[in-house]
C-alpha cells in the first residue's frame, strides 16, 4: 500500500473542517425578501451610501462628528481674547485645547499682589456661555510667603464683556471683508 494514498482523505477531512470552520464563523447570512432589495445597481449604491456602507471618495474627506476645530486666524473669539490680554504677557496658549492662561503680573503700585487670568473656550460661537473667565490672586508676605486664591470681582466680568465685543467686531468686519473679496481667511486666501 502507499503511503500517498493513506494521507489523501485525511488531507481532504482538514480541507474541508478548516473551509467550514472560516464560513461558520461569518455570522450566517439573514434571509431578505426581493421587495427590500432593490434591483437596478445605481439604486443599490444609493441605499448603501444612505445606510453608511461602503467606501466613497467623498466620505474619505468628509468630516466625522469627532468635534469641530477652526484655524485659530479664523476664530473671532480666539482673535478677540489674544487682543484684549495683549496688556499681559502669556504663559500657556493651547488652541486644541480650548484655553489661554497668562503669566502672573502685578500693579507698580502694589507689588506683593499679583494675579493670573485663566480664559478657557467652552464654545467656537460669540456668546456669554461661549468662555469662562476665572482670575487668581497671589498674596505674598515680606517673608515671600505666598498664598494663591482663585477671586470673583467686576474684573472677570469686563474681560468676558471686552473679549465678547471684540469678537462681534472681528466678526462684522470679517464678513464685510469677505463680501468684498478681500479676507485673506477664506477661499483665495490664506486657507485655500
């Protein structure tokens, strides 16, 4: 007897166990009636667009609701902050992270208090609840003994107020560029 002979319905057997384990483990298949399907092929790409399926050239570039960023030159209330806290140097400016914090910096008049403004972007559109101002005192002794406290006074609501108003006319002023063709922030522009 040969050996070749033994092997061959053993090789078949593992063939056959190994293709029925792959199309097992597929998930079997739903039954679909003929009157949900639709026949014409330009009908079929349509609803697997509509039901997301599928690979398009425009779905590769379309944006995922992951959350919505904008160039920091194109953000009115961004713009806006960076001008009103010009006064004061800044310590640490993330744009993706939605904050702008500047250094401590203190009055000539009464240099053992210092503050910090922290400025943190709850939103891309110019409203009231669109940012949250918080200011830090710095107290310190003879002694250098320093003590931070986070305050509220009428300071938090003028900067909201300014950066809020700067905002609204960076704004208008963005869209009367724009109507005249010469914003250099949209189409033809910096961002093209």
């Amino acid at each position: 007897m040969k050996i070749s002979t033994l092997y061959k319905p053993r090789i078949n057997l593992i063939v056959f166990l190994t293709a029925l384990l792959f199309l097992s483990s597929c998930g079997g298949f739903k039954k679909s009636d003929v009157k949900d399907n639709p026949i014409n092929d330009n009908d079929k790409r349509i609803r697997n667009i509509n039901e997301g399926r599928g690979i398009t050239a425009a779905g590769l570039f379309r944006k995922k609701n992951v959350g919505e960023f904008n160039f920091a030159s194109s953000n009115a209330m961004w713009r806006a902050t960076i001008d009103v806290l010009d006064f004061t140097p800044l310590s640490n400016v993330d744009y993706g992270g939605g904050i702008v914090i500047t250094d401590w910096f203190y009055d000539e008049k009464n240099v053992n208090e210092s503050i910090k403004i922290s400025i943190q972007f709850l939103s891309n559109e110019i409203r009231v609840d669109g940012l949250n101002v918080l200011i830090y005192k710095k107290e310190c002794t003879i002694d250098k003994m320093c003590k931070t406290k986070k305050i509220q006074s009428k300071l938090n609501t003028e900067i909201k107020l300014a950066i809020l108003k700067k905002a609204a006319q960076i704004k208008i002023g963005d869209g009367k560029k724009s109507r005249e063709g010469k914003n250099p922030y949209v189409s033809g522009g910096l961002l093209k």
